[in-house]
C-alpha cells in the first residue's frame, strides 16, 4: 500500500522546496489530488534578486487573473547582425534608442500601476541618485492621470522591503541639498511587505492600502 511520494522541487534561485502529496484509496484509482506543503519548509527565495523576486510574483499574479503587470522592455536600436548560422543570428552591436522609464507597468482592479524596482546594500539610507530625471518626469505625468505610482525598494543587507508612493519619492527628489531618504523616512511613509512563497513579493498587498487611501480621499 502506498503511504506518500515525496517531491524535491527546485526553484529558478536554486533553493529546493520539499512536498509531501498524500495518497488516498481514491487517488489509487486515478482521482487526482492537491499538493499540500510540508510543514516547516521555508519558501523565502532569499537567493533571488528583486527583479526576478517581482517577476516571479507577477507570473502568479496573471495565472491566478488577479493582476496583469509586466516589465517594460527596454528600446534597442540593433545595428550590426552577425550570421554564423542560417538559423542562428548573432547582434554584434545595438544602441538604446531613448532612456527608458520606469520598470513595470499593468493592470490591477481597475487601476494602471506604474512602477520602479530599486535596491541598496546600505543599511540605513536609500540614495537618491538611483532615480533618474526621466523616471521622476514620467512617474508625476502618471500621478497626473490618476495612476498607482510607486516603487519597491529592497534594503538586501536588512532583507526588507517597502512599497513606497511615488509622491513621496518625487519630493525628495526635488529637494535642493538631499542626497537620500533614511530609513526611518521610508518607514514613516511606506508600506512594508516581507517575502514570502505565492506570490514570491506580494507586493499587491500595499497597492490595496493606496486603493483604499484614494476611496477615502
């Protein structure tokens, strides 16, 4: 009789997850069950930056139809192309055509999200000069029009991260003589969120806070 079947999955950071599929006399007779995890088993992908972190999480978010929110390719202009093979070209040269925006955008409930993903290794400030003047522009046109602006910032030595309202981030920004915004500043004005296994960063988590902070304005 059988009593279980034990699965080592391994995930793209190269962590291995373990599950345990219980096995019922009805399973025996082909009814297929659910996988259920083991207790105890850490799904944190601390190994994963916080692009693929994202990217991970917004897969999941499209499977389940909760949200659609993608990254935006960046624009190349190719000029010169190898042919070594008739079914293989290689680009020997390209150019990016124009600076390119913010990180992602989507779709949730709705609203248009639009949306940067920053990461620091300091441990108690975020330096402004990651943000680009074309990414403030683009994020204030986007608040203009009603959009759910933000940025997830990463402080990878702490493990921490905040969803952060792009207002906040532009007024720093703007700031004469600012460098950066301290940690307890983007404590005092974001939301935190810990990672976790579906989605990987739940980011939509906060996103919910800024919907309901609007509808309350």
């Amino acid at each position: 009789m059988l009593t279980g079947v034990r699965i080592m999955v391994k995930y793209p950071s190269g962590s291995l997850a373990a599950f345990r599929k219980p096995v019922t006399k009805k399973e025996e007779h082909g009814i297929r069950r659910s996988y259920k995890h083991k207790k105890g088993v850490n799904f944190s992908d601390r190994g994963m930056t916080l692009e693929q972190q994202i990217n991970e999480s917004n897969k999941y978010y499209l499977m389940e139809e909760i949200a659609v929110v993608h990254k935006k390719p960046t624009p190349v202009q190719i000029v010169k192309v190898d042919y070594p093979k008739r079914s293989k070209a290689v680009i020997r040269e390209a150019y990016f055509r124009q600076a390119s925006t913010t990180d992602y955008n989507g779709v949730y409930k709705g609203y248009y999200l639009d949306f940067e993903a920053k990461e620091t290794r300091n441990k108690t400030n975020f330096p402004l000069k990651n943000f680009h003047e074309h990414q403030i522009f683009h994020l204030d046109e986007c608040l203009k029009q009603q959009g759910i602006c933000f940025t997830i910032i990463r402080f990878a030595s702490l493990e921490r991260y905040f969803v952060t309202p792009a207002s906040f981030v532009i007024r720093a920004w703007r700031k004469k003589d600012k460098s950066s915004m301290t940690l307890k500043e983007i404590e005092n004005n974001s939301y935190e969120i810990k990672s976790g296994f579906r989605p990987t960063l739940p980011y939509l988590e906060a996103v919910d806070n800024f919907i309901a902070d609007r509808k309350r304005e």
